[in-house]
C-alpha cells in the first residue's frame, strides 16, 4: 500500500429508487461530511483532494442552513442551482462537478449542493471510465467469477483498511444506486451494444432495489451473494454482461466511502504512480477542460510542450484532426497520450486569437516539484521559490533550492505553497524536517493501530534563516502538514488566506486481478498541538484579503481533470506567479513584507 437537492436533473432515473437513495445520501452526508472534493488525479497519498471526511465545516464557517442566509446569499445559491442543473442537463459534469465543488465552499453543509456533487461525481467518474481504454479492456476480459471475486477483493480492502468500520448495506445499496445511474447513461449502454429506452432503463432502474431486500445485506458474504443475484436478474432482463454490472456496483460502493476514496483504472493507477514519482511519458502540460477545448494552464520549463511552442493559455481545439468539440474532454486528453517517440498533432488557439497547427513528440518528462527559484529582494536578500506538490524527489528538490539560494547570500525565505494540493506523506515531513530542530511534525489515527503514528522533526543541520510562508484555499493536505507543523512550533509566519481543510490521509492499494486499484481513506491527520486540519485548515497568521470572484458564470476549475500528457494537477493564476510582479499580487507582496519586516526587527535587535 502507497500512503499518499429537490430539483432534480440526473438523466432518466426516476422514482422511488432516487428518491430512497437521497434520503439514504442525506443519511450518510450527515455522517461522513461529504464536502467537495478534487477527484481522480488530484489526491495522492495525503491527497491533492480538497474536502474534509469528518462531517468538519470549510473556512470555520457555520452550516448553510437556508433559513440562515441572507438574501444575497440566498439568490447566489439558487443562482448556482440552476446554473449547474443546466450544466446537468447538457451532460457537462466537469463543469458542473466544478461549480458545485465552488459552491460547497462557499455554503458549506448545504445538503442540496452536497446532494448535486455527488450525483454529479457519480455521472463524471463514469463518463471519465468509458473514455479509458484500459478500463474497457478490463470489463472485457473479465469472466463473472473474476468479476466477483474483484468485487469481494474490494470489499476485503475496505475491511481491513478504510478509516470507519464498513457499513455493508449501505455499500450494497450505493452500488446499486451506481448501476441504476449507469443504466440511464446512452454510453455506457453503447459500449455494451444494449438497446434500452430511457422508460426500460428507467424502469430496470427502479426494478433494482427490489431484486434483494436490504436486510438480507449484512455481512462481507452476504453483500457478495447479493451483487451475485443483482446481476445475474439484470443479465437476463436486458443483456448486460454481469462484470459490466460488477464493476458499476464496486464503483459506486467505493464512491460513497468519502470524496477521497475512489476506484482507480489500470490507467489512471499508472497515471497515479507517475505523479508519486514525478515523471511521466507525454506532452508536459497542465489542461483543464472545456466544451470545446482544452486549456492550457501550465507548461513545464523543457517539455517537449514548450520546445514545440504551446504556452500557458493556448487553447486546444483539435487532437490528430479531431474537434474536442466533438469528443469528452476525457477523450481528447485520452488522444494525447501515446507512446514515448510518438507525435500527436495538435490545432491551438491562442490568446489573440490566432490559430496554428504544432507537432509535438511525447518524451520521459521530469515534473519539478520546485520552481522560481530567485532572490526576490536583492537589498535585503529574501530568497523564494514555489513548491507545487510533494512527490518522492521533494525534499531533494528543496535542498538543491537552499543550496543555490544560501550561495547567493540569502537571509530570509518565501516559500509559495499557492495551490499546491497536497501530496505524499512521507514527503511532507521530509521536507518540513529541513527545516525543524525537533519536535512533532504531524500525527495521524486511524481505526488500526498501525495507522497511529507520530511524526517528529530530526535534530540535525537545519535550514535556520526567518521563513514566510504564502498559502490560499487551495493549499491542501500534504501542504497543509507542511505549513501547520511550521506554525505551531514558531518557525514561519504564515501569510495569505485559510488553506483548504482537508485532515485525511489516503492509501492507495493495487488489485490483484484487474490491474486496477483503489484510493481509500485510512486515517485522519492532526497538527502537532493535536489540533485537526478538517473543516479548519491552518489559518494565516497574517490575513490576505483577495477579492472574490461571483460562482455563477465563473471559469470553472475542473480539479479533478489532468491530462493523461501530465502527471502534476496544479492550480493558482500561474502567468502571474512566473513574473512575481508583487503589484499584481497581494499575498505575494504581503509576504515580501513580512520578511522584510522580520529582518528589520532582527537587525535591529542586534545592534
């Protein structure tokens, strides 16, 4: 194991099988918390997901209760309601997945919102899997026993390792709930040559939660003998092979454990240990979808990207002659990937306008996990650099940036954790430990025991100039580790805006029969005064005011989408960050500040 609402618009199901399952949803929301989360690519190990597991609520805001908003808020919230039930409807679930994930930010415990994210999570993974080649050829060579023994394979895991003891009936009854929304989805029923109306796969919907009374669902075998009975009827009704159905109902299941836990095809594992390891085969650029392009938010220094000229910013509009219009986004990005020495053609509209074709050949890309690297005020010598996720070359990657910079006289140092969601847990406390002389760095408790550990700072040569470090609400999990173990034992001043609050830690856990695996959430994380990260975050110690930005009509930011071409998902307004032009950039500015300040209040103690 790796550590790293009322009105409805869901297709065609229809009926008492929807409406059992929001009130079951509303049942588990109230338990488990489940906030909006960055999927898929976004969460390693500590996670790159943002969200909380433990029912904590985002920024230290109270619920949402809508009798308590004011009535600007309350026109916003519905605002956002119909615009992403419109999203809903023209099957745009990135984009909809995205606005509701803003959205639960802003109102957090809203149920109604809480009940859109997941259904449009559902709708989103599943769109995502029938893009994925490796997916399809998984289901394919699967045979029913193989089938259920994954899924037994699966349950043993959630057994043995998910932080809460396993709710058995409610894992039966959200799989089943997958599979009816599968039915109502045309490509998934394509992919399996089934011919069904939206009344017959309405109604086999419907039919589903009949087929075995949830009482009967009570145990690791019980559960199994159910899935057995579900699919073999659905086999027989409308031709669905049973490791289809399988899959959809381990999907589901997995999908209702928390934001963080997810099934992860053969594909995405690969893409999963990629981003563990920090380098890839690909294109070397960040993409973020939409309906008829693919945004290009980042390009790494030496990619074969910027070699062929695509810049930050550039949209593309066309893959190897094919219209991303046309296509999911999930498939034009599928189109990217390729073997290494292989080109993909690519149509790109850039910032004015202008339209040109490149070429660009896929090579080995080596991902920085720090970058910027500069003096930032030559007079006073106050260092900076950005560290964008914490993979296995991180703390390495840290240690170079001191060394050039302590070679170039520095005195104090801005370390930018803006949009860094996270990474490994191991990573995090390497590198918090460069820069401690002792103490806990970070403790974690899950159900076993294994998962309750201490992490504790080295006394060994440290790092020891004045620390600033910047964050914002997109600062999450392994950052947050990070940035709370400095704070509390007094060693850098924060500065910038509450991080995200994400307090979970997730496993990922290879499949034996499938090539596949699974993200689970196994502990919750704490700060070294024991204090948890979920719902609060670490709070700055000095406040950036930034200026929101209206949810409704908003560019979304899909953080759950990368392209298979790369294997970092970092976000933030990275063309302002390359220039470091701190008029432009307050908690930039406010940082530069601080540590000027410090440095003033040192030498001057001095003297």
């Amino acid at each position: 194991m790796e550590h790293s609402g009322s009105d409805s618009s869901v297709g065609t199901i229809l009926g008492t099988l929807r409406d059992r399952h929001f009130r079951r949803l509303r049942r588990l929301l109230g338990r488990a918390g489940l906030f909006g989360a960055a999927i898929g690519f976004s969460l390693v190990l500590t996670g790159f997901a943002l969200a909380t597991s433990d029912g904590g609520e985002l920024n230290n805001r109270p619920s949402s209760d809508p009798f308590s908003l004011s009535a600007n808020e309350h026109e916003e919230l519905k605002a956002v309601l119909e615009q992403g039930q419109a999203l809903e409807r023209q099957s745009r679930w990135g984009e909809a997945l995205s606005l509701y994930e803003e959205a639960i930010r802003r109102f957090p415990g809203h149920t109604q919102l809480q009940i859109r994210f997941h259904e449009t999570r559902l709708h989103y993974d599943l769109i995502r899997r029938y893009a994925d080649s490796t997916f399809l050829e998984t289901v394919r060579n699967l045979s029913e026993r193989n089938a259920l023994q994954l899924y037994d394979e699966v349950l043993f895991k959630i057994q043995a390792h998910y932080v809460e003891s396993p709710h058995w009936n409610e894992l039966y009854t959200q799989g089943v709930h997958g599979l009816a929304l599968a039915l109502s989805e045309p490509k998934f029923l394509a992919a399996y040559q089934i011919s069904l109306s939206s009344e017959a796969a309405a109604s086999a919907g419907r039919d589903l939660e009949f087929i075995v009374p949830p009482l009967r669902v009570q145990s690791r075998t019980t559960t199994l003998e159910a899935v057995n009975r579900l699919t073999q009827w659905l086999h027989e009704k409308v031709g669905l092979p049973v490791s289809a159905a399988v899959m959809e109902m381990i999907c589901g299941a997995v999908n209702s454990l928390d934001p963080y836990s997810a099934f992860l095809t053969p594909a995405q594992l690969s893409d999963l240990y990629s981003q563990i390891e920090g380098n890839f085969v690909g294109l070397g650029v960040e993409l973020r979808p939409q309906e008829d392009a693919l945004i290009v938010l980042r390009v790494i220094a030496g990619s074969p990207a910027e070699k062929s000229g695509v810049r930050a910013g550039d949209r593309i509009v066309a893959v190897d002659g094919q219209k991303v219009r046309d296509v999911s986004p999930d498939r034009a990005a599928e189109l990217l990937k390729g073997p290494e020495g292989t080109s993909v053609s690519l149509e790109i509209v850039d910032r004015d306008g202008r339209i040109r074709s490149v070429s660009v050949i896929r090579t080995r890309v080596e991902v920085p996990s720090v970058t910027d690297v500069r003096i930032l005020d030559n007079r006073a010598k106050i260092g900076y650099f950005r560290l964008l996720s914490f993979q296995r070359t991180t703390a390495h990657d840290v240690e170079t940036a001191l060394n050039l910079l302590e070679a170039q006289g520095m005195r104090s140092l801005i370390i930018d954790l803006r949009g860094n969601p996270g990474g490994l847990l191991g990573a995090a406390v390497e590198t918090a430990d460069l820069f401690l002389t002792g103490g806990t760095i970070v403790s974690t408790q899950g159900r076993n025991s294994e998962e309750n550990l201490v992490y504790t700072a080295q006394e060994v040569r440290k790092c020891a100039v004045p620390l600033v470090v910047l964050i914002d609400h997109e600062s999450a999990s392994a950052a947050e580790i990070f940035a709370g173990a400095l704070q509390d034992q007094g060693r850098g001043t924060i500065v910038g805006t509450p991080s995200y609050g994400k307090g979970s830690i997730q496993g990922i856990f290879p499949l034996t029969i499938s090539g596949a695996g699974l993200r689970l959430t196994t502990a919750r994380f704490f700060s070294p005064r024991g204090q948890p990260y979920a719902g609060r975050g670490v709070i700055p110690d000095i406040r950036v005011q930034v200026a929101a930005r209206p949810l409704a009509g908003r560019l979304p930011f899909d953080s759950g989408f990368t392209s298979g071409s790369d294997s970092s998902s970092i976000s933030g307004d990275v063309s302002s960050q390359a220039s470091l032009s701190t008029s432009r950039d307050p908690i930039l500015e406010a940082g530069l500040q601080a540590a000027q300040q410090i440095l003033a209040q040192r030498d001057g103690a001095t003297r």
